[in-house]
C-alpha cells in the first residue's frame, strides 16, 4: 500500500509540481518525540492501540469494517472531547490507501477549501486515488463554507470525515449530513482512561521516558477528574510527574500530595473542558433550580468571563426550563428558546443579556420536576414492556381494507363532549390500562 501511494505521489509532481510533492510526502521522522506533549506522543497509531468506543470499532462494529476493508464513504464522528475523534481520522489516513487533507474548522477558509477540492478532483481523474479531507471542528464551519464541499462530497471527488463536539443536527447542514454516515462517540469510563495512564507509564518510547511509579488510586484520581477526556487524563499525568520529586535511585512517585498540586494547576488550564466546565455549569443550574437568582447570575458571569461556549450555556437553559419549571410557568421554555436564538443572531458579548434575562426568568419562575418525572415513567414502561400494539380504536383508517379491519371502530371525538374529553375511551393499551404518569403539581 505505501508503494502503491509512492507512486502515486511521484506521479502527482507532474501534475502539480514540488509542492503537491512536498505535501503528498510522508512527514519527517521526529528526531525529538519527548519534547511533544505526552497526550500527541501517544495517541493510537492503529485500531487496536485504540482505547474505547467499541460500539463502534469494536469486532465486526460498521467502522471498524469500513476501516479494514478500505471502503470508506463521508462520515461525522460527533462525540465529547478527548473521545478519539481525530484520533480516528488518523487510523484512517494511514491504514487505507487515500490522499489525507486535514483542515480546522477554526482556521480554513473557502478559498483553502476551494484549492483542495480542485486538486482532489485531478486526483480523481488522473490518478483514480481518492481523497480523504478531515475537518476538525466542522461545526465552526459556516453553511457557505460547508457548502463548498457538497459537490465534491456528492461527486465521489472527496470522502469527507467530519468531527464535532456539537450536535450535527444543529451545526451541519442537511445536505451534508444526509450524505454522511454519523458516528457517536461517547466519552471514555474511568477504567478506559485508566488503562491509557498506565500505558503511558509503561512505554519509555513514547510515554513517561523516566521512572514513574504511581499505585491505582492515584491513577483513578486523574481519570475521575479528567471526565471522559484522554487528553486532560494525559496532560495531568504529564504535569503530575513534573512535579514528583526524584529519589536516590532516580525515580519519581505520585503520591497524594502531588496529585493534588497537579489538580490545582491543571484546573487553570482545562477550565472549559475539564472539571471545572462540569463544576461551573453544575453550580448554575443548582442555583436556578433553588430560586437564587443572585448566585445563577454569578456563575453565568463566571462561565462568560471563562471563556465558555455561549450555545452551550443556552442549551443548558432550555433543558433546565422544562426539567424543573415546565407547567408551572410555561413561558420559562419560551424565554430560554429566545435567548438561545439571541444568542445565534447576535453573538457575544451583547448575547449576555440575553443569557442574563432567561437564567432571572427562570430563577425566580416557579418549580415543577413534573415533565421529568411523567417523562421518565413512561420511559421505563416504553422501555422494560413489550411493544404493545396500538389500541384499534386509535388508528386512522384511510383504505377499505384497513375499515374492514375495525381500524377506528369506536374512536369518540373528543369536541362532541362537553368537557372536550371522552372519559370513557381508553388511550393505553389493554396492558397498561391504567397508568399514571403525569402527576400535576400543586403549583400547575
């Protein structure tokens, strides 16, 4: 297969001169490996260094297949950060026999997407060798931007692998996405980020080069703290054994105390993806939920301030609108719905009070659990029962067949009621009969 893209390479000089050789060249060996971060030193080479989301790589799983056998089509990997994403993209590149063009969702424009697909499409042509383009953070990417790939995409000129840490549903146009196979990744367990720190530790080619020793607990510390995230797990690591101290025979142990420093000192660096994200956020809605609008409004300055994503605090306050206000005062979703849209027209920083208006509304509207508790009740029955069918009474009926069949026999309207409600038909099935779900509270 390197052959095979050697050639390839050679041949696309002709086509595009020294540059397109340069780029199409595998890069330059690292003759200083230890002085990149531990998390890039060891991040997974092939699919079996690869740790987690084994619902997807697993034996057998669809990308897995996809990977091995070498037929890929256009995919979004979505999932948390530090959840292999790129990682993936990677495998990909150097396991089939594809051109591999990697772009940031943060620093690529049209014109550099422009230039890419044209030379992808002679490529195509010339060389009949396909193109994978990776683009991290597609979500950064506005629909002018996504658009240029659509042609491309449709065409067979590219195969593109998105990743994102947002919902594609919301960040990547239709057109796209319905071209694309999604893949979620889910963040990493505990034990998951356990076993790469003691990899790291183990391996003196790429991991700690010098002794470390640290027993599980310590370990399970930083993966407890790092929240699914490789990188933050990794980077802790690498900070904590900074600051271990050598004894006579060389070697530094991580103990408590260390741990403990390193956690200080990694906060100030992982404040929007590490535990502090999670605590600033838990804070906030805590404090919406308790009717203290004071503390709401000082956690979201904080969370502004900190540089955190404005649509992921919106998101939040949707949720939390329904979750614990709900029927008691149905305009808490119309707020928290506005101010998210504010905050997509208009922006930071005048999206502020847009943020600021909906957290007060909610702080001081009054509390109801109840769309989650009926919710979740229903779950459990849609979930732990059998699919039972619908009742006949409740179906349309729109063929002769389907009449025949007492398909809307015995359905009453409820507006031929007076109370516009038909007391005596059953909408459960037979085997729920009964069953009470919503529970209306006082304040409803």
């Amino acid at each position: 297969m390197a052959r095979r893209n050697r050639i390839a390479d050679e041949q696309a000089g002709n086509l595009f001169g020294d540059t397109a050789i340069a780029e199409a060249e595998p890069q330059a060996i690292d003759e200083q490996p230890l002085l990149r971060p531990l998390a890039e030193r060891m991040r997974p080479r092939t699919l079996h260094e690869f740790v987690g989301q084994q619902r997807i790589v697993g034996a057998n799983r669809a990308l897995r297949r996809m990977i091995e056998e070498d037929r890929l089509q256009s995919i979004i990997l979505w999932g948390p950060p530090g959840s292999g994403k790129t990682t993936l993209a990677r495998i990909i590149a150097d396991t089939t026999a594809a051109r591999f063009i990697p772009f940031s969702g943060v620093t690529s424009g049209i014109k550099e997407v422009k230039e890419v697909m044209s030379e992808a499409e002679i490529y195509r042509k010339k060389l009949h060798r396909r193109t994978v383009v990776f683009v991290d953070e597609i979500h950064r990417f506005n629909k002018a931007q996504q658009d240029a790939f659509l042609p491309y995409v449709e065409s067979g000129t590219i195969i593109l692998i998105g990743a994102t840490t947002e919902n594609p549903s919301f960040e990547v146009i239709s057109a796209l996405l319905s071209r694309s196979k999604v893949f979620v990744l889910e963040a990493l367990t505990t034990d998951d980020l356990l076993h790469i720190l003691k990899r790291a530790l183990a391996d003196r080619e790429r991991g700690i080069a010098i002794e470390a020793v640290a027993d599980d607990d310590v370990l399970r510390t930083i993966a407890t703290y790092a929240s699914g995230d490789a990188r933050v797990a990794l980077n802790t690591l690498e900070l904590a054994v900074s600051i271990a101290q050598e004894d006579e025979t060389g070697r530094r142990s991580i103990n408590e105390e260390v741990i403990r420093e390193a956690l200080q000192r990694a906060a100030l660096r992982y404040d929007k993806s590490g535990e502090e994200h999670f605590n600033l956020i838990s804070a906030f809605i805590k404090s919406i939920r308790n009717s203290d609008p004071d503390a709401a409004i000082y956690w979201l300055a904080r969370m502004i301030e900190g540089g955190e994503d404005p649509m992921f605090i919106a998101r939040r306050i949707v949720i939390h609108a329904s979750e614990d206000i709900g029927l008691a005062d149905p305009n808490a979703l119309v707020q928290a719905v506005a101010a998210m849209q504010a905050v997509r027209f208009v922006g930071l920083p005048e999206a502020r009070l847009a943020l600021s208006q909906a957290t007060l509304y909610l702080a001081t509207a009054p509390k109801s659990n109840a769309v989650l508790t009926a919710y979740q009740a229903a779950q459990q029955d849609a979930l732990q029962t059998e699919q039972h069918p619908v009742p006949l009474h409740l179906r349309n009926a729109p063929t002769a067949l389907m009449k025949q069949l007492n398909y809307g026999k015995d359905y009453q309207y409820a507006h031929d009621f007076a109370e516009k409600r038909a007391a005596g038909m059953e909408c459960l099935p037979e085997a729920l009969r009964g069953r009470k779900y919503f529970k209306k509270a006082d304040n409803e």
